[in-house]
C-alpha cells in the first residue's frame, strides 16, 4: 500500500505547525520550530543545529543568523517542554485511535553516545544501545503503542550522582537547581505518572528486565491499577502456586522453575508476521507468588521463552493478566516492547534524536522535544495511510515523504 503526501497531507502538516505554535506562544519560536522542524524532517545526513541552520537559510549570507536564532531558541528559549510533548502526543493518539486503542505503555531507555566529558549527563556507563559500557549520555522513556503503531511521548535524561554533586558541572550545564539525584527506575515512575496525570489512554505497561527485577517498582505500577508484563532475571526468586494460590513448591529461582517444567511443556507461539517470516518461539507459562513488599498475596504469570535451538530458556516475564488471557495473546502483548528499539534506531537516523552537539541540560530536552513532535506528525499520518487491513509489506516511506 503505497502512501503519497498531497496537498490534504501538506495542509494537515500546516495545521501541526499552527497547533504547536499556538502551545509555543509567539511568532518568532513559530518560525524558529518551523525552521527547525523542517531540518528534522529532511534529507539531511547531519541534524545538529548548524546543519539545520544552514537549511533554513538557504545561502551562506545568512547562516549565521540563523544559526544564532535556533541555538538561542533551543539551547536557552524559555519555553516548557511538557505541554508541547503533551500537545503532539494527544494529536497522535487521537489519529491512531481510530484504528486501534492505545492499550500499551512501554518504560525503556536508551544510549546516545559522545565523544568528551562536557556533554551533559555523559559517562561511562552501559548501554543497551551499544551493548556495552561506553561514553554517553542514557535517557528514560515512555512510549505508548498499538497492535501496529508505537509513538514514545515522553523521554529524561539520567543525570549520574557524579553530575549531581559536582556544583562546577552544574553551573557549566545549566541544571536547574532543584534537581536531584534519581535512578532510571524512579525517572520511570515520573514518565509514568505525568502520563496518568494528563489521562493518556493505556492499561498495561512492559519494561525489560532492568526495571522489571525491581519489587518497589512492579509494586508501583501495580498500585496505579496498571496490569502488567515486566521482564526479570532468571535468578529472581518465587513459589509456585495452584490456580488457588496454594503453594506447590519452596522458594526457586525463575530458571529453576522453568528447567523443573521440562522441554515437553513449551509450545510455539506466533505473535507478529515478520517481513520475512512469521516472529515464533516457544513459551511456557506457570503461577507463581512472589513473597516480598506488598506482593504476598498477589498471584502473577511467570511467563517462559525457550527458543526451539536454545539449550535453556532465555527471557523470563512476570505478568498480572487475567486467567483467562490465551497464552497467544500474553505472548502478542508482551513481545511488543521489542518494536522500541527500532523506533529509537528510526529517530536516530531519520529524525537526528541523537545528533544534538549542545552541552546543556534544557537544549538536551527542547531538542529531544522537537523530535518528538516530529515523530508523533509522522505516527498520524502512518496511523491514515497504513490501517491494520492494509496489509502493508513495505516499509514505512512516512519521513521521505514527509520531508
């Protein structure tokens, strides 16, 4: 199904523009988003400010206002970035509502990488990005998904103890004062409380293993009245329970429990149809309890993935849905917070997330701002052009065509 930006697509991307204009408040941070914008949104193989300056200009007479203009209006504009991100997400989410609900939230994070130590929030640390520690700045984020579309809302920067306590850093970075040190665990839990406070549609929230092996934080979402499906080790402990909650065993850890189950009991699953071939592995699921903060009495899924050429299972997932969810369909809503990686990969390349050269805190944050409200233009008009019935095959040519 193919998909061409006419002249009702250009007038849509006009009214986009006047919309957020109108949460921006004044026509010359109208003009600077627009010129900004349409950097993010084209060709170019480089989307830091000079670049797009350049674009903006036109010739190299005026460059250089230009480029003063945008890093002002980026890395000191006063400007909040939360009512715009608010703005251009609920703008998406109606356009892909009238396909599908938006059931799903999705906590991940990822890693953009840097040369020095200026940048702000950069050290060495791990990032799954990379898949390894390297030198770069980790950045939390909550993204809301459909069967088929995936639109992130919201994204923190990390800010290691090490930027926190170092006042010379601060000062050079311009990090508001009243910040303080947060884990990636508790940036998540602000992600997902902003989104509650502003009522954006979802039930069920999935993080992997590295937010999921928290109890303060499966015990958060819990008593938000989420359900969920987080990740966890396979060292994590548990008892495993009778569909009555009565205890079958003492306290084992997950890979114990899936080793005690056998081979025979995992079957294949199919969630997705891949572009190449149907996305399948094979999975077992059991009831278990886990005995600590306020989960005692709360029985859960302890879903099972053990891939047919695997000599031991390989990702491990508590879930609260109900009994009678089909395993199928666990499996279906738990694999989808595996699209955000490319959606991160999407907005790297396509959109320049990670091309920011700034050092400080608030243009980090307005420029990751101006990219979310470009991606979420792009989401709703994916969510017009490429219904579920469509049967789409190709890929997405929303951005060229965009751009």
């Amino acid at each position: 199904m193919s998909y061409t930006f006419d002249a009702s697509g250009l007038k849509r991307l006009d009214q986009f523009m006047s919309m957020v204009g109108h949460v921006l408040g004044s026509d010359q941070r109208r003009a600077a988003f627009a010129a900004y914008a349409h950097g993010l949104l084209g060709d170019s193989a480089r989307k830091s400010i000079e670049p797009l300056a350049a674009r903006a200009s036109g010739d190299a007479e005026h460059a250089s206002a230009a480029h003063q203009s945008l890093h002002h209006f980026v890395a000191n504009g006063r400007w909040d970035d939360e009512p715009l991100r608010l703005a251009v997400a609920r703008y998406a989410i109606a356009e892909m509502e009238r396909r599908q609900p938006v059931d799903v939230w999705i906590i991940d994070d990822t890693g953009f990488l840097k040369q020095g130590s200026h940048s702000v929030g950069v050290q060495r640390q791990y990032t799954g990005s990379a898949g390894k520690i390297a030198n770069c700045q980790i950045a939390v984020s909550l993204s809301v998904a459909t069967p088929t579309l995936h639109l992130p809302i919201d994204f923190e920067l990390f800010l290691p103890e090490s930027w926190i306590s170092d006042p010379t850093r601060r000062l050079k970075a311009k990090i508001p004062e009243g910040a303080i040190f947060k884990t990636r665990h508790e940036i998540a839990m602000d992600l997902i409380e902003r989104a509650c406070l502003a009522e954006i549609p979802g039930r069920t929230i999935l993080a992997d293993s590295f937010y999921g092996h928290s109890q303060p934080f499966r015990d958060y979402v819990h008593q938000l009245g989420f359900d969920y499906a987080l990740g966890i080790y396979s060292s994590d402990k548990m008892l495993r329970v009778d569909r009555d909650g009565r205890e079958l065993s003492e306290l084992r850890s997950a890979k114990d429990i899936a080793l005690s189950l056998g081979a025979e009991a995992f079957r294949r699953c199919t969630w997705r149809e891949g572009s190449r071939r149907a996305l399948s592995s094979r999975f077992a699921r059991v009831r278990v309890k886990v005995p600590e903060g306020d989960t005692a009495e709360r029985v859960e899924w302890l879903l099972i993935e053990w891939p047919a050429d695997e000599k031991e299972p390989t990702h491990y997932t508590l879930a609260t849905f109900p009994r009678s969810m089909s395993m199928k369909q666990m499996v279906r809503v738990t694999k989808e917070r595996y699209r955000t990686e490319r959606v991160y990969e999407e907005m790297k390349t396509e959109l320049g997330l990670d091309h920011f050269e700034g050092r400080g805190f608030q243009g980090w944050h307005h420029h990751v701002t101006l990219t979310l409200c470009c991606y979420a233009f792009l989401v709703a008009e994916r969510a017009r052009a490429f219904p579920p019935s469509g049967g789409r095959k190709e890929r997405d040519r929303a951005i060229d065509a965009a751009a």
